[in-house]
C-alpha cells in the first residue's frame, strides 16, 4: 500500500472481519477466549485487529521475515505471542491447541514442504479447529488479466520462465497442470507462485483437513479455502 496507511490498516479490518463473516455462515463459533494464530503475519495487518477486537483471544503470530518480528515486538505490547518461523515445517507449538488458523498469501508461494506444512497445521489445531487460507485456484487463472499486480509480476519474472510464456493468452487457456509453480531464484533464495486446481485442493488437502468451502475471491482476486479439523 506504500504511503495509503489507512488503506493498509482498512484492508487488515476487512479481511478480519471476513474471516468472522465466513466462520458464522458456516455456524462455527469464533473462538472468543481460545487461541488464534497468522501464519505469514507480516508486520500485523489483519492481526492488530484481532488484538484490538477480540481481546480475550490467545494470539499468535509468526512470520519468516525477522524484521517483521522484530517490528511487531516493539510496537505491539506484550500480549501476542510472535516469532521468526523457518521455510521448514515445525513449529514449537503444541499439539491440539490452536482454535483458527488463517493465512493469507502464503500458500500462494509455498513450493516445497506444501504437504508437510498442511500435516504441521493439522497437527496444532484442535480437533474441529479451523484454517482460513488464500490460494490462487484455477479460478484466480482465468481472471487473471493486466488489472492485476500479480499478472505484470509474472510478466517481470518472464526471463526466469523456460516453459511458459507470460501472456493474456495463456490464462485464457484452461491451467495446463491441476498444481502449477511459477518459480524463480534472486541473490540465491528460491520463490514462486503457485495456482491449485480445485479439484487437487479438495483431494489432496482433503486427505489432510476436510474442506469446507472454497469461496470464489474471497480475498481480493484470490480465493480462500477454509479446512476444519476432524478427528475419525
């Protein structure tokens, strides 16, 4: 949002409210006195609302940026519990303790580890406990267009690209895998972007964590898969 603060701090409060909104259409209560926790929290965005919110909830946050941290150590007190994860899937959390997990934009670049990270927040999460994640699906594919940021973000990376070509054709074309990785390397650290068919998110993720729903844009142009814990 570079110098627009308050659309910074606007976006955080719609997200946050969204997530309220799709937990209550779903008759699931919000867990008001458990335990809530951002993966890939950034420097608070939609987690300052939480605190500001919902006060009774045991809040975490954890992000791979250690500035992020750091940032968010000085100027948010001393009530959310914040730490520097790796790209690895551990976290020191216990098992069984997290009420709601949500996640936005980071699914969207996990490459490796994907599978192990979905078993990692399966394994903290409460038996019934929810994640609220954003993906690009094979819905974020067709719309995908010269509106978007992400669309002329792929177009700047085209030259790391070797078997695709960046073009409004290309995603008017059905996705030519049901799990694509746009990837690349800069100063020797590994991205990319990642499009899901929902079909491999409801059988794949499935195997992991029921599936809800997956709600067509439900953050901005990504959609957002929302996952509950179930126990046999």
């Amino acid at each position: 949002h570079g110098e627009r603060h308050y659309d910074y701090w606007l976006s955080g409060l719609k997200d946050y409210l969204q997530i309220k909104q799709t937990l209550a259409q779903h008759h699931i209560p919000f867990p008001q006195h458990g335990s809530v926790l951002e993966l890939g929290c950034a420097t608070g965005r939609v987690l300052r609302h939480f605190l500001s919110q919902e006060p009774q909830v045991d809040m975490w946050g954890i992000d791979i940026n250690l500035s992020h941290i750091e940032w968010l150590l000085q100027f948010f007190g001393s009530s959310p519990k914040v730490f520097q994860n790796s790209v690895l899937p551990h976290l020191p959390i216990a098992s069984n303790t997290i009420d709601l997990l949500y996640a936005f934009s980071v699914f969207t670049h996990i490459d490796q580890f994907e599978l192990a990270w979905l078993a990692e927040i399966r394994r903290i999460l409460k038996p019934d406990g929810v994640a609220y994640i954003t993906v690009h699906t094979d819905h974020t594919w067709r719309i995908l267009s010269d509106k978007h940021a992400l669309f002329h973000h792929l177009l700047s990376l085209q030259p790391h690209f070797t078997e695709y070509q960046i073009a409004a054709e290309l995603f008017a074309k059905p996705m030519p895998a049901p799990r694509l990785a746009f990837k690349w390397e800069y100063n020797g650290v590994k991205n990319a972007n990642l499009f899901y068919g929902k079909e491999y998110l409801s059988t794949t993720w499935g195997r992991f964590l029921k599936v809800l729903e997956i709600i067509p844009e439900g953050a901005d142009y990504q959609d957002v898969i929302l996952l509950r814990k179930e126990i046999s």
